[in-house]
C-alpha cells in the first residue's frame, strides 16, 4: 500500500508528499525490525540456559 502511495506521488511537484512516504515506510522497517532482533535475542537466551550442563551432585 506505501508503495502504490510512494508510486501515486513520484510525478508530484513538491518533495513533501515524497518525504512524507519514505519516512513511513522507514518506520514500518524499523519497528519489524526491532520485533525480529527482540524475537531472535529470546530465542537465543532461550537456547542458551537449554544447553547450559546439568549442575553436579
């Protein structure tokens, strides 16, 4: 939808609409990203205590 949007705008006259778009969609990939980092650090801390040694008796 950003795109089509980004597209609509490209033969505009002023920058503003453009900016306007980009920084949306800078935005959406920012956030998924730092959703994707957070997922991947639980999983990895997750992984880390299943492979920690049994204590000894």
């Amino acid at each position: 939808m950003i795109v089509v949007a980004a597209l609509r705008l490209k033969g505009a006259v002023m920058a503003w609409p453009d900016l306007i778009v980009a920084a949306v969609m800078a935005e959406i990939f920012v956030t998924s990203s730092i959703q994707i980092l957070q997922q991947a650090w639980t999983e990895h801390q997750r992984d880390a205590v299943a492979t920690l040694p049994a204590p000894a008796k």
